[in-house]
C-alpha cells in the first residue's frame, strides 16, 4: 500500500448506552459443617459498570430469575460417624396390621464399632418404627384388596367395610369412614329406617374400600362432597350409574384430584372417570330435593408412578410424621411428600413437635418445610427451629420436606 497516501487515524464512540446491570458473585465462604454435606455462601450483588466503574445497584434492576444461589452444596470430607441400624424385627402380629421395629446404633467409619450416641447427634436419623401387613385375619377374609391396609401403621387409619352384596343394585351403600354403627330400624319400618339413614348420612364422608357404590340421591343438603383413597400406588375408576341432574336448573357433579378436574351433567349415565391418582373428590350440587347421581367405583393398579418412594400417605384422624424417612448414607435427591385426606366435613391441623432445619437467621438455608392447602393451594414455607401449629381450610394438605 506504499504508493497509496494513507488515511489519518480516528476514533469515534459507537454506542453511548452504558452495559445493563448484571449478577456479582463473589467467592463462596466456608462450609457449615466440618465433615459430609454442608452449605457455603456466597455473597450475590447487582451491579452495573458506568465510566469504567463498577457500581452496586438494587436488586430489582438485575434480572431476578438469572439470580444464583447465595448457598451452595459443599463438602470437606467424609464423616467419621453415622447412624447405622439393625434388621427390621418380624411383624407384630400373625394376620391384619402391626408394626416392625429396628435399633440405631451411631458407628465409627473407621474402626466400624458402635460408639456414644453423641458422636451422631448432628446427622439426621431414619424411622426405626414402621408399619406391616401379615395379611388379613380369617375374619376379615375377602373384605379388604390386597394392599388396602398398608396405610403407615402411626396414621391410626380407619378402613371402612365393604358393601354387603350388589344383588340389590343401588340399595345397598357402602359405609364410609366414621360411619358409626348402624342405626336399629324400628319395628313396623317407617321413616327412621337403616336405608333411610344411609341416605343422609353419605354426605362429608370418605371412603376407603377397593371398591363401593355411593348413593348421593335423596341428599337434605345443596352441596354433597364424598372422597375417595386408596394407597398410594393405586387409581380410582368412577362410573355414574344413574343421574336425575337437572342441568338446565344449573346443577352439576364435580371431580377433583392431585392431577385432575372435571365437570359434568348432560350425558353423565356409563360414564367413566379415571382420578389418575390414589384420591378423589366427587361434589354434587343439586336445586331440586331428590335429585342426585348413583356412582360405583373401583381401584387398581395406577398405570404410571405418580410418587416417590420416600412420599406417604395418610388418611387420619390422626397420625405422625417423622423425616427423614431414608437411611443417612442415601444422597436424598428427591423432595419427599406427605399427603393428608380426611372426610370432606373435617379440617386438619399440623403441629410440629421437634424441628431442626439448621440457622434460624439464614433463610438462604436449603431445608425448609413447605405446608400446602390444597383447597387454596396457598403454600407456607416453615424454617429454622419453628415448632409451629397449621390448620387447613379444607379436607387436604401436602407437606414437603426440602433437603
């Protein structure tokens, strides 16, 4: 290019907008505990560079779902000490539900001998006290499905019985959970009958037998709600036998699971409703006295797993949660669940009694329990060493339990 006069150099500003904020991290700081797993902070801040300096800037200005974590997974070492536990003893009973048992023993990684509990106490500890079937008594033979009484044996459930016989097509109810005993008809029949009775008292109640037909014509009430559970590996199949829904008069049948929605009037006879899930909900809302739907349902295997094995399921009145529900040396990746279904005309109420869930100060903390109204579906998040009281608006909860 030597021939060629060479142009004169220059430089001009190409783009007078400074750079938007963005996420700082500064180097994590050291790890809450000395040997296994444990959490490191860090220090996350918005910043923004202007005239070549960088400048701390509120957080809302830096794009809130780019934000890393202020905690993260650390880990120093090996522990020297763990939880270690015996062989699950035999079942208590020789037929229907009891319990087996197991012994904690905190153990020496290195020597692997048992030492003082103490050296264990910071490290969370499985169950050592579960629920077994050893099948049903001689009684109960043919009464209960195969599985139907492998509730956890501390949710103190009760199972109904099952419908007598069906050769009386719709007459004859299933008896739903905390029915009491029935009622004595009086001599000469009249208005006070068993059947009679049944009819009422369908309403606000759950069922819990594999199978069943419930009866919700003739109902006192406007709004009628029945529930269905079965355990957790299972599904429920409705079908609606019979209908005299007036449609055009705004009444309407309602399904509702963890994993459905449906509602319906017109065409409702031989339909069938699959619930996806171990529960069901089934709402009826008539305007006309008398008017009502039939429905006969039945459980099964579910077709694909909707749980973990770690979750659980409890169908009350009453019962007790303990987590960790896996052995220490297991890495917990998954969120472990509990879901809660009493009868639709009961609430529920959570009260912890011993928590530990680390710092109560550090709400960047990994554990957490996180308590759901599934009727509301509003969540509350419990920290730290709460020992703390929920109550539910509705019949249903789920409660998590993170890291």
């Amino acid at each position: 290019c030597q021939p060629v006069p060479k142009p004169e150099s220059r430089v001009e500003v190409c783009d007078l907008n400074p750079c938007p904020p963005r996420w700082k991290v500064t180097p994590a700081g050291p790890c809450s505990s000395s040997c296994g797993l444990g959490l490191a902070v860090q220090l996350v801040t918005c910043v923004q560079i202007l005239h070549g300096q960088e400048v701390l800037q509120e957080e809302h200005l830096c794009p809130v779902a780019e934000k890393p974590l202020t905690s993260v997974p650390c880990v120093i070492r090996t522990c020297s000490y763990e939880w270690s536990f015996s062989e699950w003893s035999q079942c208590s009973t020789s037929c229907g539900n009891g319990i087996q048992t197991r012994q904690d023993f905190c153990l020496s990684s290195l020597t692997h001998k048992p030492v003082n509990p103490l050296f264990c106490r910071r490290f969370p500890k499985a169950v050592v006290v579960r629920g077994c079937s050893a099948g049903p008594c001689p009684e109960q033979e043919g009464t209960l499905s195969p599985g139907a009484e492998l509730q956890p044996v501390t949710a103190a459930t009760h199972l109904s019985t099952a419908a007598a016989a069906t050769e009386h097509r719709h007459k004859e109810l299933d008896v739903p959970l905390s029915a009491g005993p029935p009622e004595q008809t009086k001599p000469g029949g009249g208005e006070d009958s068993t059947a009679k009775r049944s009819f009422l008292c369908v309403c606000g109640n759950l069922f819990l037998n594999a199978t069943g037909i419930i009866n919700m014509r003739g109902v006192e009430s406007r709004d009628c709600t029945v529930a269905i559970g079965r355990p957790l590996r299972e599904e429920i199949s409705v079908t609606i036998l019979e209908s005299s829904l007036n449609c055009s008069a705004g009444e309407v049948l309602l399904f509702s699971g963890r994993m459905m929605w449906r509602t319906g009037c017109r065409k409702l006879p031989l339909s069938l409703i699959n619930s996806r899930t171990n529960t069901l909900i089934v709402k009826q809302r008539v305007v006309l006295p008398g008017n009502g739907v039939i429905l006969q349902y039945s459980s099964r295997t579910a077709a694909k797993k909707y749980y973990q094995d770690c979750d659980q399921q409890l169908f009350g009145p009453q019962g007790e949660i303990v987590n960790p529900v896996q052995l220490p040396e297991e890495r917990q990746e998954l969120v472990c669940r509990t879901f809660i279904t009493v009868a639709p005309r009961q609430r529920i109420s959570i009260r912890a009694l011993h928590t530990d869930l680390g710092p109560e100060g550090n709400h960047t903390h990994f554990n957490y329990i996180l308590v759901r109204d599934v009727s509301t579906m509003k969540t509350v998040v419990f920290r730290g060493k709460q020992q703390f009281l929920w109550q539910s608006t509705g019949s249903q909860a789920e409660i998590e339990f993170h890291e």
